[in-house]
C-alpha cells in the first residue's frame, strides 16, 4: 500500500510540477554522464576521449528522458493536452469548416435531446415516487362495449378487492372530482380528487405541511377535510403555513385544510385540491380508479395471476355487463397514449443524427484528404498511425461536444413548442398525466447523461472512419507536390458515395412516414362529425351533491338556466347535454328493443351510446332532424317516456324507414318502455378515427336516475362567433397533429441535411477534378457536357439512395398503422410523392456544384498544381 502510495504520488507530482521533474531528471542524468566519464579518466583516457565513451555508453539523452517519463505513466494526459491544443487551433483556423459541422451535429444531437427528455419523462420516469415500479394500476375492459382503459370500477367493487388480494401491501381508489372555490377572491374552478385514506401510503408520500386523511375520514359527516397542492397554497393563501386548520368553500360547502402537498405534486392530472372519497356501494357508478403497491417480492406476473384468480371467483360488474381486469404497471397504464408516437420520434430523430453523422464524417473525409501531406509529414517524422487516428478523434470528440453543448440549448429552447403541443392531447387520464409530464419535461441528470453519451458515441461514429482511412495512404505518393489523383483515390471515392446513398434513403425513409401522417391527418380533418360547431359556445357546469343530490333538483336546474340563457339577446337555440360529442360522457351498453329476439348468450350484443339531453339540444349543436320530431315541453317527468334514435341504430333495427313509434328500453335496470318519436344524424361520439356510434337521446326530465350525473355541458348557438365547440375537435385530432407536426419536422430536417450532403460531395468531387476538367474543356468538351457528367453523378447517388430508402419505408412504415386513419402504410401515392420531391431535391442539389463545374476557366484550371 505504501508503494502504491509513492508511485500516485510520484505521477502526480510529474504531471502537476513538471518543470521541476524535468530539472531534476536533467541533473540526475548530468550526474550520471560525469561519474562514467570520471571511470573513464581514471582509466587514463582523455577527458575529450572520456566524454565521448561515457556519451556512448550512456545512450541518448533524449531518449533516456522519454523513457523515463513513459515509466511515469503520464504522458499519455500531456498528449491529450497537446492533442485539444493542437485541434483547437486546427478548428479555428477553420471556421467555415467548424461552423457547419457543429451546426449540422447541434440540429441532431438538439433533436434527440429534446424527445429523449420527453420519452424520459413521459415513459421511462414518468411517476416521480419511491420504489414506483412497485406501482400497479388495475386495467378493465369490456368486449360488450369496446372499452378498455383504467378506472370504471364500481365502489363495491374496490372493496372487493381491497379484502380479497393477497399481492397487494397498499391499495388504494380515486375519482376525478373537479370543484368550485368560492369565498376567496374570484372564484375559480380546480381540478379535485377524491381518495381513499391509504392513497398517500401507496404513493409513499407525506404532506409536506399538516397531515394525511385518517381512516375515519373516509364516512360521510367527516370527510369534509382537504389537501391543497402547493401551488393553490401559494396563489390563495400566500405560502402562509397558517393556511393549515383554515376552511375552504368547495361546491358552496365548508372543508377544514387539513394539509399542504409537497411542490410539484400533482397526482393524478395535476390536481389542486384532495378530499377524502366516500364510498357509496353504487353498482352503476363505475368511475373508481386503483392504484396499489406490491409487496416485497411479489412479481407483476405472481400479482396478475391472483388478480385473475378474483376475477374468476367474482367477476367483476357495473351496470348491466360485466368487466374483465388485469393488472398493469401504473407507469405504463400512465404512458399507454404516447408511448408508441413517442417511440416513433424518437426513432425518427435518431435517423435525423445518423444523417447529421454522414454529413460530418463526409466533411472530415474532405478536410482529411485536403491535409494528406501533412499527416504524411507527420508519419515521416515518427508519428505512428494510433497517433495520427487519436489526434484527429481528439478533433471529432471536440467538434461533437461542441455540436451537443449547442444542441443541448436548442433542447431546451424547443421544450416549451413541445409542451404547447402536448397540452392539447386528448383529455383521457393517460394523456393528461402524459401531457403533464411532458409538459414538465427539463434537462436532468437522465437528460444530461444521454447527451453527453450520444455525443461521445457520435463523433466515434462519424470521426473513426476518416481518422482510419488518413492514416492509411502511402508517405511516399502523399509527400510528392502535384500529384492530386493520390490524394482522392476510388476507395475515397466509393467512401463518400457510400454516405450520400445512406444520407437519401434516410430522408426519404423519414419522408414517407411524414407524408403518410399527413395523408392520415389532411383524411381526419375532412372527417364529417356529425355536427356544426360554427358559432356553439359550451358551457360545464359542475353541481354539488349538496344542493343537488336527487334528480328533481338537478331537472330543475336545467330547465331554468337553458330557458334564461335561451333568453338572451344573440341566442338563436339553448340546450343541453351529458356528454359533449368527441368527449368521454357517453354511457355506452346494450338496450332491449320490442320484438326483437335477445342476443344468444355468449353472441356481441348491440351497443349504443346513451345520452340524456334537454332544451333545444339538437337545434343548438347542429343535429339534422331526419323523421319525427324533436322533445317538447310535453315529454315531462310523468309524460310517456320517449326516446330519439340516430339513423344508424333506426336502420339496423328498422331498416324499412317504419322506427317513429317502435319502443325499446334503454338498459338499466328500473326502466321503462321509451316510444321513438324521432330520427337524428349519426354523430361521433369518442373520436373522429371511429364509425359513427348507434346512438339514443332521453329527454333530460325522463331520464333514469343512473344517467343523471353532477356535471352538465349547456350548448348555445349564436348568430356571432364566441367560443366554440370548436376545441372539443381540436382536441380529438390533437394526438395525430402532435405526431404528423414534429415527424415532419424532422423528416424536413433530415431533407435538408440529405441535400447538404449531396451537394457537399459533389462540390468536392468538382473541386478535387477541376484539373481534369480544365483538361477536358480545353480539349473541346462543352460546359453542357460537364454539367450533364456531374448531375449524371449526383442522381446516379440518389437513384441509389432512393432504391434503399423505398425498400426500407415499405419495411418501416408498418411500425405507423396504429397512428394512421384511412391510409395505408404502403400507400402507391404517398410514396409517388415523396420520390418526386426527394428526386426534385437532388437534382437541386446536383445543379449548383455543376454550374460551378461548367464555369471553370481551363487556362486557370491547368495552372491549378
């Protein structure tokens, strides 16, 4: 240990006092050189004879201090130095060069900086919690009416599986639970969640102020406390850490602020405020989601096995069909939104910088061939060839670093166009937490780490080939004044094709899948929903449980506010709706229709969309009327019930045109028969990618009480523009516009690299034969045929990148089916398209260096050596 000691010392202290070392090294061999030759004196020779023996016999002094300081070990630390001295003023002394090449690799290191962080906060971190691998949600699909998502469990339900797993150390259920705060100030609407007691246990996380809900607080008459995030504690309250005891007014009822979250809490869906969830046992009321904690050793499959063991002995109900529930990672079932666009950008971006690395390794291939003879002269002096290739690596490292810092700026300046865009995902809990995350996403030590990985790995990629190939041509040829045709030769040649072959089929690889989003988003947009929201503003209206817990109140309410909005001046038509089309209100289910044969057990059953609607409803959100009529006043609570049915589910079921009259009922229990008193278009009602939904429509005051909900959309029609129904569109296609606007980003991006580098190696090879060309025009060659020789090269290069490229899009383009509408992957014009332009692109780009060619002066060119 202590000699160990002594040499770390000892290297130290020669590379931190080096001229002392190298004083006393030159004393020591000083000393050495006069005893030999005092030996030598003795031996009675002359001290001019003495000198020169001991000097023989000693060796080189040079040589000997070398070898001394290889013994030290540090040298290889005072090349390095030598090495970033030696680039530095290589690059500077090159500035064009430096520009463009840091430039080009800032464009693709900045791109996939920015999706990583994304990705990284959006999939690979998105739950920012201890042990949050440890996090599962409980998954439930219905094959009856194509569902499949988080949460729709029943309140009878979760106490079900809180008693009966055997996998599970917490477990805990929310609902979405948005409130009014009145009483401070201007009042404003929070995003509110109710939990369970043991919901911060399974997250591991503890107020950062007050305390959490005890067990007890969980039963009605005592569940009137609340949590506030940081942030409303700061916008209401000032940070007073008095605030904690204080009462709020949530939904025209006083709740005790038991507690302050910790900063950038916000689970789920970057929620405000949190009370405590009361659990009704309501069958019908399917809106819980779960969120548990597996216990020490249990694995995800162990668990999903003991899950579906449940499943098996109590299938899981809500309303009148039956769910199937598995068990999913909580960051995955948070993710299931974005993680396949994401992954697609984020190959995308990747090829973006493999096309940023051949346009680099290009530029090196050039500048090494420009410096041929000095790497010659170095070699000749000594250099070895790991020496030359370490050198010119220092130059490529320091050129990515350079090309990642300035990129890892660009990241972060583009994080806020990334956020904006994924604010507008659609509105499911997946997509909300996503969106936030997203939203969230900063330069951590995740983000850090990768850039500067992907940096180090890209200028080995785009920097050891031109090193390698440098090193290798013959002193003697490279040395000789004049003889150009050894500094290119067809290995250089074939080498540069190479990479403006890849550079082609990368874009046009990017390209297709662009062009095919595009189709999918241009077909979206055309998409008829069913409804005109020119000049509709909608209003949600959230109402307490308090003031409104049984219907009666809740149909008052309605009736009152749509006859007083319809009142006012600019109002052509009121109405209103549970569940705005393109949004997630719709209650969706099988129905009873008279004289018609049930389905046979195990058969699909019809499904149809339910929606509860009053006022002028149809009038108000553009609805075409078909046959029969509209609700009128007279379809009251103690009225015959009635029902209006879409044109889709009339014509399954009465397909002669004879639906005015029929009766059906509409699938919950307690119902009764509801007479079809008419027609409406078909609308649709989750998505603009979907088929029109089956649809029926209740009159508001004779709707049974399941579909009665707190939350009511009010719809009014204007003869002006307001605020319109307009964003509930936007934001059903705002997934495919988030995926089509930055893959086609990046796919013009890798267009324009791709055409920098056609042009690039042209214009090189130009300049590297201007004396062939000097020669052959002064031999009679017209500047016609000069052009048509380069541009025959460059479209050569790009037939054969846009052979590879076809090949590799028909192979690729297959991972975008999920994210496509109405267009195939290998969809003929798409790919008609996408030739042309790439093919337009290059010839762009094969006119420019060969105009150049046409204009060279063959008296000026055969002086050129």
């Amino acid at each position: 240990m202590t000699r160990w000691n002594y040499r770390i010392r000892l290297r130290l202290r020669s590379l931190f006092r080096r001229d002392r070392v190298e004083l006393e090294l030159t004393d020591e061999l000083r000393f050495h050189f006069e005893q030999l030759a005092a030996e030598k004196i003795a031996k009675e020779m002359t001290a001019e004879e003495a000198r020169y023996a001991a000097l023989r016999e000693l060796g080189g002094v040079e040589q000997i201090k070398e070898e001394c300081r290889d013994m030290r070990r540090v040298n290889y630390i005072e090349n390095l130095v030598q090495d970033v001295r030696y680039g530095l003023r290589q690059l500077r002394q090159n500035p064009g060069f430096t520009t463009v090449a840091v430039l080009t690799l800032a464009l693709g290191i900045g791109a996939n900086t920015l999706i990583f962080s994304v990705v990284n906060a959006a999939v690979l971190h998105p739950l920012p919690f201890h042990n949050a691998n440890r996090l599962v949600t409980l998954w439930a699909t219905s094959p009856t009416i194509g569902f499949s998502g988080p949460g729709t469990l029943t309140d009878a339900g979760y106490k079900e599986w809180r008693t009966e797993n055997r996998v599970f150390s917490e477990i805990a259920a929310f609902r979405g639970q948005p409130s009014n705060l009145t009483g401070m100030g201007e009042p404003v609407r929070l995003t509110g969640v109710a939990i369970s007691p043991s919901f911060l246990r399974v997250l591991d996380v503890s107020p950062a102020l007050g305390r959490a809900f005890a067990p007890e607080e969980e039963t009605a008459g005592h569940n009137h406390m609340a949590l506030l995030s940081e942030r409303l504690w700061r916008s209401r309250f000032g940070a007073d850490p008095r605030a904690v005891g204080q009462s709020i007014k949530l939904d025209g009822e006083f709740y005790t602020v038991i507690g302050v979250m910790p900063a950038g809490f916000g689970f789920p869906n970057e929620a405000d405020v949190w009370t405590p969830l009361t659990l009704a046992l309501d069958e019908h009321n399917a809106s819980l989601q779960i969120v548990a904690r597996l216990k020490p050793g249990v694995s995800i499959g162990r668990a999903r096995s003991n899950v579906a063991l449940i499943g098996q002995r109590r299938p899981h109900r809500a309303g009148d069909w039956e769910w199937e529930v598995t068990l999913v990672p909580l960051s995955q079932a948070l993710a299931a939104d974005v993680r396949t666009p994401l992954m697609v950008l984020f190959g995308a971006v990747g090829l973006v910088l493999l096309i940023a690395c051949a346009n680099v390794a290009s530029l090196f291939l050039a500048r090494a061939t420009a410096r041929q003879r000095e790497i010659a002269v170095r070699r000749a002096l000594g250099a070895s060839r790991i020496r030359v290739i370490r050198q010119m690596l220092t130059e490529s490292v320091m050129v990515a670093v350079f090309g990642g810092a300035l990129g890892l700026l660009l990241a972060a300046l583009g994080q806020g166009v990334v956020a904006n865009a994924a604010s507008l995902l659609p509105r499911s809990l997946a997509s909300q937490s996503a969106a936030a995350h997203i939203a969230s996403a900063g330069i951590d030590f995740w983000v850090l780490g990768f850039t500067l990985i992907i940096s180090v790995l890209t200028a080995v990629l785009f920097g050891l080939t031109p090193a390698v190939r440098a090193s290798q041509g013959g002193l003697i040829e490279s040395l000789k004044e004049g003889d150009r045709a050894s500094v290119a030769g067809r290995g250089q040649t074939y080498l540069h094709d190479a990479i403006v072959v890849a550079e082609v089929a990368l874009a046009l690889i990017l390209l297709v899948g662009a062009g095919l989003l595009i189709r999918s988003f241009l077909g979206l947009m055309n998409v008829d929903p069913g409804f005109s929201a020119q000049n509709v503003l909608t209003l949600n209206i959230s109402l307490p449980d308090s003031r409104y817990g049984s219907a009666r109140p809740m149909i008052a309410f309605e009736q009152q506010a749509l006859e007083r909005l319809g009142a006012l001046p600019g109002v052509n038509s009121a109405g209103g709706v549970l569940g705005l089309p393109l949004g997630n209100g719709a209650i969706a289910g099988d129905f009873t229709v008279e004289g018609q044969a049930a389905p046979a057990p195990g058969a699909q059953p019809f499904i149809a969309a339910k929606k509860v609607i009053g006022g002028d409803y149809f009038k108000a959100i553009g609805m075409p009327l078909l046959q029969g009529r509209y609700f009128d006043q007279d379809d009251s609570e103690h009225a015959a019930h009635v029902v209006i049915v879409s044109q889709s589910l009339a014509h399954h079921f009465w397909p002669h045109g004879d639906a005015i009259g029929k009766r059906l009922k509409p699938g919950f229990s307690n119902d009764s028969w509801c007479t079809v008193v008419g027609v409406v278009g078909d609308t649709k009602q989750y998505s603009l990618e979907e088929a029109p939904s089956p649809s029926m429509y209740l009159p508001y005051a004779q709707a049974p009480a399941p579909f009665l909900m707190e939350d009511i959309t009010l719809v009014l029609r204007t003869g002006s523009d307001p605020l319109t129904l307009v964003a509930a569109v936007r934001r059903s296609v705002s997934g495919p516009r988030f995926n089509t606007g930055l893959l086609s980003m990046f796919a013009a991006l890798a267009l324009l690299l791709a055409t920098v580098g056609t042009y690039g190696v042209l214009a090189y090879m130009v300049q590297q034969r201007t004396h062939e060309i000097g020669v052959r025009m002064a031999l009679g060659a017209e500047a016609g045929d000069i052009v048509r020789q380069v541009v025959r090269k460059g479209m050569l290069l790009a037939a054969g990148g846009i052979s590879s490229g076809i090949a590799g899009a028909w192979a690729l383009t297959r991972f975008l089916s999920s994210l496509l509408f109405g267009v195939r992957p290998t969809d003929p014009a798409t790919f008609a398209v996408v030739l042309l332009v790439v093919m337009a692109v290059a010839l762009l780009a094969c006119l420019l260096p060969a105009r150049r060619a046409a204009k060279v002066d063959p008296m000026v060119a055969l002086r050129y050596e």
